[in-house]
C-alpha cells in the first residue's frame, strides 16, 4: 500500500501509534510489534509471528495468558448477565472472592487481615496503605529503602528510589526518608542496625515514622533479595518506635517466589500488605490492601475511588485462587521451577564471565546481572528479533529480568532460556571484538 505520508511503498505497521499516542509509551519502544493473541505463555504479533513471553505484563500474568480456568469464568459470568461495575456496593462476585481469599489464602496461613479495595493500580494500594499509616500513628515521615519501586503517583513516587520516576513529579516529593536495603553496602554491613542506630539516636535527624515500607524481593529496583533475618529486624525496628510494617507485595507475591506472599516462612506479619499486579490471575486490573483489624481505622469513603468494583477481576481472581492456591502443590510447583530456572542462568553466567557479574533474585523472580545497559539492552534487542520478551531493571537497566509464567511447561522455560543464551553469548562476542579493536 501507497503511504502518502513517506512516500514510499514501505508498510509502517506503528503509524498510527506514532501519530496518535503519547511520547510517554515506554514497552512498546523495546517490542516493536502489534500483538494481537496470545496464550499461555506465548504472544503472538499480527502477523502471527510467536514470542515467548518472559515478562508477563511485569507479572501480571503469573498464570500465563488467557487461562482457561479464569477464560470460563469470566465468560460465564458475562453470559449470565453478571454486574459488570459496583463501585464498592456489595456483589456476589466480590463475596465469592472474599471468601476464597479468607478460606484458601489467609486462614490456611494463620493470617487476620481485613481487605481494602482501592483504585485498581498497585500505586493506589500504597497510596492507601501510607495514608493509613499516617492517619493512625498521627505521623508524616515513612521510611523507603534504597532501589525501592512502589509506583508513580506522588505519595508512591516519594518512596521509590528511582531518579527517572522521581524527577517526573516536577515537584518536592515529601515525607520519605531514604535508608540503606539489605546488602547495599554490601555484604557484612548491616543496614537494619544503622537504621536502629539513627531512629534510636535523638539526634540521629530520621523523624520517628508512621511505617517503614519494603519489599521481599525488589521487582524493579534490580532483583535485590532481603534476607529473612534481615526482614525480621526491620519488623522489630518498626514496633519498636511505634510505626506500621508495611510488605509492598505487588510485584514478588501471588506466587512469583514460589509461596502465595513473598514473606511466607520468615516468621513475618506485616501491619499491612500491598497487592496489585498479579491478583486478578488474567490482568484485569485490581488492587487490595490486607489491613490487620486493628489499624482498620478508615472513616467511611475516606480512601475513595470509582474503579473499586471491577467484577470481572473478583471472578478471574476468585478462578485463580481456586484453581491454583486449594493447597500447596503449585507453590512447590513453582519452587522446582524457579530451580530450574536458577540452574540454567548460572550456567549462563559460567559461560559468559566477561558480561555475566551473577545470578539475582528468588523462586520464579530470577535474572542476570549484566552490569549495564549497555548489555542488556542489546541482548533484549536480539531476544526479541528471535522470538523472545524479556525486560531489565535495576537502576542502570542492567539486570535481565526473567518473569515467565509460573506455570510455564519446562519445554517453553527451556527454550527461552535457549535465546537467552544465545544473545547473552552473541552480545558478550560483539563486546570482545569492540574492545579487541
Ligand atoms: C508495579 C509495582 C507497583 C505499582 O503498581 P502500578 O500498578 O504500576 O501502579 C508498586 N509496588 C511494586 C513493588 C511494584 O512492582
């Protein structure tokens, strides 16, 4: 077809992307395609060239796409004429999902939280849960850690740590106070004693905090894995000086580390517990904050929001507790497969000394740090040329990502991994060549 517009014959398949969307698109920059399918573990463009998807909608889609399970659900409700939208009135839809939540997830695992609906990102649940914070310790300052990512609106954004994000808000970012992750000094200097040290000290300058806010597993912030020990102080830090402990889940929970919440087994209760991203099992959008009963301090309507009634996410999320959290198989499911996972980038990383500096992160939430972008940017390039989606993250891009679906057949896992390793093998021989020049 003639493009008036080049003037020439060649098919501009993002024309209309171009023309019409914002500069602000950032995913689509590094998968230039048009997708158009996509199932299980696999996106397909339209030209109906396949990709096997190691990014998920950043682990939105832990149980791969269109599983059939939350597929039928979903089509069932719709053919029965199923509320749709309830803002926060009662519906069948959100009772059938508390109830899975409460019987399958919570009391299984000894936990009593109450659930609050936000907005559906994972931004509103922390702005929700910082709000709380405040309001019931009657304090502004919260502690956020170094590499921390917990979302773009301007509460969340002043407590990631990235200068991208930060700088976008074009103005002060207030009450946050930044500390040191575990190991980012790394290893033999313990940041959770240096914050005990500076909150207890009364000119320490760190005003006391109405929560201190974390991640298990920074998803964002480069797969930067805090120790069980090192959670467990910080929660003891928090309760000491009268602040909220606060699990930012969105990312590493629903299963990504191999147990439904990321902290399970660490002798944690966090005060409150942020859920977004994989929750509904299908990427609808939702967002929950568990809350324990006694900080449920919010006056009627005092955190609102139009979309906290999707329905159709309560029924897909309902689907995937039901189909995949009845008892622990798929957890140990998972935990083999992010074994295997494990296994296969060390092997990746032996090979590839010059480029590969280590293994990073836990469970289904692993990748390779390549030490900067200027490797693992062409590497994604490259993957994607030859059938594969993977993304990085860290402060200088320089970690490759793996978020494959949970439940990725070995077959599909492996052959991913197959291009991953090709292109870490051809970016590290394209960087012998430049430096031997
Ligand atoms: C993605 C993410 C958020 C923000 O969620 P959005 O839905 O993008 O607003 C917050 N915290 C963590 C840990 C995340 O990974």
């Amino acid at each position: 077809m003639y493009d008036a517009e080049t003037q020439t014959r060649e098919p501009r398949p993002f024309a209309t992307f171009e023309r019409m969307e914002s500069q602000v698109r950032s995913y689509s920059r590094s998968f230039p395609a048009v997708f158009d399918r996509a199932e299980g573990s696999w996106q397909y463009d339209k030209e109906g060239r396949g990709y096997i998807d190691f990014l998920t909608g950043c682990s939105v889609l832990n149980y791969g796409h269109n599983h059939p399970a939350m597929k039928r659900a979903l089509m069932d409700y719709i053919e029965s004429n199923g509320v749709v939208h309830s803002l926060d009135m009662h519906s069948r839809a959100k009772a059938e999902f508390l109830e899975a939540l409460e019987g399958k997830i919570l009391k299984p695992r000894g936990m009593n939280y109450r659930a609050q609906f936000t907005g559906p990102t994972g931004a509103n649940a922390v702005e929700a849960a910082l709000k709380l914070a405040r309001k019931v310790t009657g304090r502004t300052n919260v502690i956020a850690f170094t590499n921390g990512f917990h979302g773009v609106t301007l509460g969340a954004l002043a407590a990631t740590g990235n200068s991208h994000h930060r700088t976008g808000a074009h103005m002060p970012l207030s009450g946050v106070t930044r500390m040191p992750y575990d190991g980012y000094f790394g290893e033999g200097v313990d940041t959770a004693a240096q914050l005990e040290q500076m909150l207890s000290d009364p000119s320490g300058g760190v005003d006391k905090p109405a929560a201190i806010i974390v991640e298990v597993v920074q998803g964002e912030g480069g797969l930067n894995v805090a120790s069980a020990e090192w959670l467990r102080k910080i929660e003891k830090i928090s309760h000491k000086h009268g602040a909220l402990f606060i699990v930012d889940d969105i990312q590493a929970g629903c299963g990504r580390t191999g147990s439904f919440f990321s902290f399970e087994g660490m002798g944690l209760k966090p005060d409150i517990v942020t859920m977004a991203k994989s929750l509904s099992g299908m990427g609808l959008p939702m967002a929950l904050v568990l809350v324990k009963p006694e900080f449920d301090q919010w006056k009627p309507g005092e955190h609102n929001g139009t979309f906290r009634g999707n329905c159709h996410a309560f029924v897909t999320a309902k689907a995937a507790i039901d189909t995949f959290w009845a008892d622990d198989s798929f957890g140990a499911e998972v935990q083999k497969k992010g074994e295997r996972l494990r296994k296969r980038l060390r092997e990746i990383a032996l090979q590839n000394r010059s480029v590969v500096k280590g293994v990073k992160g836990r469970g289904m939430m692993c990748g390779l740090d390549v030490g900067s972008g200027e490797i693992s940017d062409p590497v994604v390039d490259e993957a994607f040329k030859r059938g594969l989606i993977i993304e990085t993250s860290g402060a200088h891009d320089q970690i490759l990502k793996v978020l494959a679906p949970l439940n990725i057949t070995d077959a599909d896992l492996d052959a991913g991994l197959d291009i991953l390793a090709d292109c870490v093998a051809e970016v590290a021989g394209r960087q012998a060549l430049g430096s031997a020049a």
